[in-house]
C-alpha cells in the first residue's frame, strides 16, 4: 500500500519533471531575466527587452519592452547607481525613453557635471503594475542600486494584472506572486501558452495591430469607488508597495517614491454617467437643462442642475466635472480643484490612480523610511490657479515634454536632498529655458503630435475607433516627422535628415542636441560621437566636447580624427596635451547604449 501511495503521489511530479527537462532541451520558453549582458561591449549589461514576456506572452516582439540603457556588469567604488522602476509615464510614452526618468535623469547629469561617474538604469515599461515592481526587485537589488526611484500606480486597476484587467482578475496576492513564481517553469509556460490561445481564439473582436498593450490588458471592467474590485485594488497597491519598500529597506537601498499625477481639469471622466438604479431619463433631462443654462450662461440655474444631478447620485463623476468646470469659471479655484479630484477618483474606467494611491505612499514612505517626492504638488505648483490639465499633459496621464521636465527635475531634487547626488558648484552650462535642455528634438514633439491624435481617436477617448484626417506637412522637418510616424523611415534616417537641415541653417545648437541623441543612441560607433565632439567644440562646451570625443576614442583607438580634436579643444583652452596622454584620456563616465 505504501509503495502504491507513493508511486501516486510521485509520478505526476516525475512526469511533470521530465516535460520540463524536454521543453527546456528543445528551447521553448526562457527565464526572461531582467538584465542581460550586452552584445558586442564585454563588461556591459542592459535591460532585456523580453521581460514582458513573464507577464503577457509576445513571443520575439513583446508587447511591451524596457528601453535600453547600458552599465557597466562590475559596478565600480565611484559610480553612482540609480534604478527607475515604474510603467509608461516612468517610461517617458509617448516620446520615448529621452522623456522618461532615466533618460531625462540621465541627460540631466551629463549636462551639469559630465566627469561624474552615475548610471542611470530604467526598467519602466508600460501597462506594468505593483506586482511586477515587487517581481522585479531582487534582480535589481543584485546589480547594487545606491537608489531606487519610483513612479506607478495609474495601472494598477487595468494594468497587468489587474483586478480589472483582461490579463488579471481579483485574487488573493498570494496566489498572485505564486502565478508569478510558477511561470519560471516551462511547463507553466506551456500550459499558460495554450490556454491564452484558447481566448485568442474565441474572441469575437478582430485583432488591431495598432491597439497598445494597455488597451489590450484593459478589458473594459467599470469599478465603482464603492466595490470589492476598488478595495482589492487598493490593498493589492498597499500590500505589494510596502513588501518592496520592505525588500529594498533590508537591502540598505534608499528609495525615492513620486505621488502620482494625472489630468483632472481638462479631462472629463471616462465613465461618470448615473450609476445603477439611477432614474436616467430624470438625469437626462437634468443633463440637457443644464447644458442649456451654461450655453446661455444663466449661472445660477447651471448651478441648481448640477446640484439636484448630485442629489440624485452623488457618486456619478460626470456631475462632479460639470461642479468643477463651474467653480472654475466662477473664480471659486479650490472648490474647482476638490470638484475636479472627485470626479477623477469616482470615474469607473479606472485608466488615472486615485487620490487614495498617493495617501498610500505617504504612509508608506513614512513607515519604511522613504523620500516621497510629491510630485503632484509640483505639476499643481507649475499650473495656473493649481488646475492640472493639458497644459501638463498629453491625455490622462502621460506629460507633455515640460511635464516630464518637471518630473525629472522633482526627482532630482530629492537625490539632492538625500546626498546621492551632489549639487554641482558650478554648472556646465549657465541659466537656460527648459526648452533647451530637454534630449528632446523637433522630430519628437511632431511624432508625439501624431500619436496622441491617434490616440485620442481611440478607446478609451472614443468608444469606436474614428479616422482623423492625415496633417499635410509644410516643411521638410514635418516631412520627416511624417514619414517616421508612419514607418517609413527608420530613426536614425530621420536623425540625419535632422542633423543636415540644422547644420544648413545654421542652428548649431539644435544640431548638437541631434548629434548627442545619436551618440547615445550608436555608443560604439565613432562617427556619432566625433560629430557630437566636434559641434560641442565649435559651441565651446569644452567639458561636453571631452565627453563625446574620448567616447570617439573608445570607441575606435586607431582613429587619429577625435586626437586631432582633443587638440584643439586643448590648445583652446591653452594646454598643450600630447597625443600619446589624450589616448590614455579619462575614458567616457556617462556611456549609454540605445
């Protein structure tokens, strides 16, 4: 009886091994580590681009990837680590990762203070959410952050893994991180593979290629402020946001985590009609009344209709905007900011975190000895009368350039602050407009501005999808911006079309900026790095010419066209360096890869 007991109890697990063993042999599936070592550049690693791959299977085109950026595999004694953790908004989408908190991070210190030695890692990718932060943490422990910058939280409700997402659903978070422990195993994978394409293959909607990963993990769910998924969603952020500050406290890494912004004045609610059980044609016909007193601007009949729409539901989000649009125009700024907040945190198309994340962080921060950085302070202080909107950002949450300008700068303040970065005692450069210091270009801001049009004609803006109406460009950059959106032309193409058309107008310093991006983008190549060295130098910016001419140097030691460069740059700044010591030069401390 024992032996059969035992051979019961043994023999799924010694089949189960065996399948494993032969789907690992005949190469199905992977680990999806985090970090991987980077091709070409010994003694260099990078984020792997299949880490979605974990979460939501995309085969070798993931639906969502981490942008690269490269650091050295044996951190060194003088380097200074930061790790960014968080979803698109972190990422910087829809720019791209120059507008994210690590590329805008990054750039920032390079421009200030070039011979410091920082890495700025970014890990952020979009529709990701508080399990995959807490996943993804132990791997990001082992590469030796000196911290950890966070900013998440709007996609915790349709995010992956989501209580309200298709790729989620409301579960205890135990059985959550073990769903997530068990897809290591190919067998998981497997199984996972097949019952995925069971779904695929009963869906009744045809597949749109366009469609984002966050449309897809957003499955439609409408969560009241009043129901179990809004409580599960809370408490799965609060749990698994406080094992990670956790996990990072004991590993004696500090943390810096941002409140989250989002538009609440320019952004009517996606889903704040009456409710259950609501009379609708009563709430209509209040509706259609109150239209009419505002085009006629009977103020105070406006106000009676909005009211007696709150008295017939006092949870619909729609009635809250139209209070707050009203106390807007009135003058009345702080109730216009309440009546906006509420509206924003009762709309039941859960796509903006609600103020009760950002109270959550608070706590937290308080309880495990993090920065909060109040990031949501800083857009209401850079906003007219304290009303976030479009002014800010593009749509429901992601910034525009200044937005993230602002986010990075929110962010860096606070490294300042804790003495993880120092303050320059005196700047590369002298007081200047935002503007010119974002790593963003023309191209990006009008292949943004195609985006959003799309995106803003698409669900969740829209309940179908509409057409827009092609922009006929009229110069020969928005020719070029066009054509890149389109896919016509690869980046870097539309890097060099840039560049050439900055330099034949002479606009030095836009084409400079080109040059950098491009160098950042080919750290390897020596071409990009001599261009950016050699614009740099005719700007006389004497420390970023060094930067990106020893990068040239690195990157081809026999090439004698950076030398002659660094002797110029020396000879301008009155030293007479030889070339033998330029080319045991300080190799480059801000090398980034694509």
């Amino acid at each position: 009886m024992i032996f059969y007991a035992v051979t019961l109890f043994m023999a799924p697990l010694l089949f189960l091994g065996g399948l494993e063993l032969i789907l690992r042999v005949v190469g199905f599936g992977g680990s999806y580590p985090l970090f991987r070592d980077f091709e070409g550049l010994p003694g260099f690693r990078v984020a792997s681009d299949q880490v979605m791959n974990r979460y939501v299977y995309g085969g070798d085109e993931p639906l969502a990837y981490i942008d690269p950026f490269l650091f050295s595999s044996e951190k060194s004694p003088e380097t200074t680590r930061i790790v960014v953790q968080g979803g698109s908004s972190a990422a910087g989408f829809p720019y791209g990762r120059w507008a994210g908190l690590a590329g805008m991070l990054d750039a920032r210190l390079e421009a200030r203070a070039p011979a410091q030695r920082v890495e700025v890692i970014g890990t952020a990718m979009a529709a990701v959410n508080s399990y995959t932060l807490l996943d993804l943490a132990d791997e990001i422990i082992e590469v030796e952050p000196d911290a950890v910058l966070l900013y998440a939280g709007h996609n915790e409700y349709l995010g992956v893994m989501g209580v309200g997402s298709a790729f989620g659903a409301i579960q205890p978070g135990w059985i959550a991180r073990t769903r997530l422990a068990l897809g290591r195993f190919r067998v998981y994978q497997l199984i996972d593979r097949l019952l995925a394409g069971l779904r695929a293959g009963s869906a009744e909607a045809p597949h749109d290629e366009r469609i984002t990963v966050f449309q897809q993990a957003a499955s439609g769910s409408r969560i009241s402020i009043d129901s179990l998924a809004y409580e599960h969603g809370l408490t799965q952020f609060r749990d698994n946001l406080g094992a990670l500050l956790e996990r990072y406290q004991r590993a004696g890494i500090p943390v810096l985590i941002g409140t989250l912004v989002s538009n609440e004045a320019d952004l009517p609610p996606f889903d704040g009609g009456p409710g259950p059980g609501i009379d609708l044609e009563k709430w209509a016909d209040l509706e259609a009344l109150r239209q009419r007193d505002r085009a006629r601007g009977a103020a105070a009949e406006e106000r009676a209709q909005i009211e007696a729409m709150l008295e017939l539901d006092e949870q619909a989000a729609d009635a809250w905007f139209a209070l707050g649009d009203w106390e807007e125009r009135a003058g009345h700024w702080a109730a216009a900011r309440e009546a906006y907040r509420e509206a924003r945190d009762l709309d039941r198309l859960r796509f903006r975190a609600p103020s009760a994340f950002n109270q959550t962080m608070r706590d937290l921060a308080e309880r495990y000895g993090a920065r909060l950085v109040d990031v949501r302070e800083e857009f209401a202080a850079e906003s007219e009368q304290g009303l976030i909107g479009d002014a800010l950002l593009l749509e429901h949450v992601h910034p525009t350039a200044r937005g993230y300008w602002i986010l990075a700068e929110a962010f860096l303040e606070g490294l300042e602050d804790e003495q993880i970065i120092s303050r320059p005692v005196t700047g590369l450069r002298g007081p200047q407009r935002w503007e010119e210091q974002v790593p963003l270009t023309e191209l990006d801001h009008l292949i943004v501005m195609h985006r959003i049009r799309e995106m803003r004609a698409s669900y969740p803006f829209v309940e179908e999808r509409v057409s827009i109406t092609p922009l006929t460009p009229e110069t020969e950059v928005e020719e070029w911006a066009l054509r890149r959106h389109r896919g016509e032309v690869s980046w870097v193409e539309a890097m060099e079309a840039l560049l050439q058309i900055y330099l034949a107008e002479g606009r030095l310093g836009d084409a400079a900026r080109v040059a950098r991006l491009t160098a950042h983008e080919y750290p390897l190549d020596v071409g990009p790095n001599l261009v950016a060295g050699q614009l740099l130098l005719r700007l006389r910016e004497w420390d970023w010419a060094r930067l990106y001419l020893n990068r040239a140097i690195r990157a081809s030691p026999e090439d004698l066209r950076p030398l002659v460069e660094l002797d110029r740059l020396e000879a301008a700044l009155g030293g007479s360096a030889a070339t033998a010591r330029l080319r045991t030069a300080e190799q480059p401390k801000h090398l980034k890869s694509p």
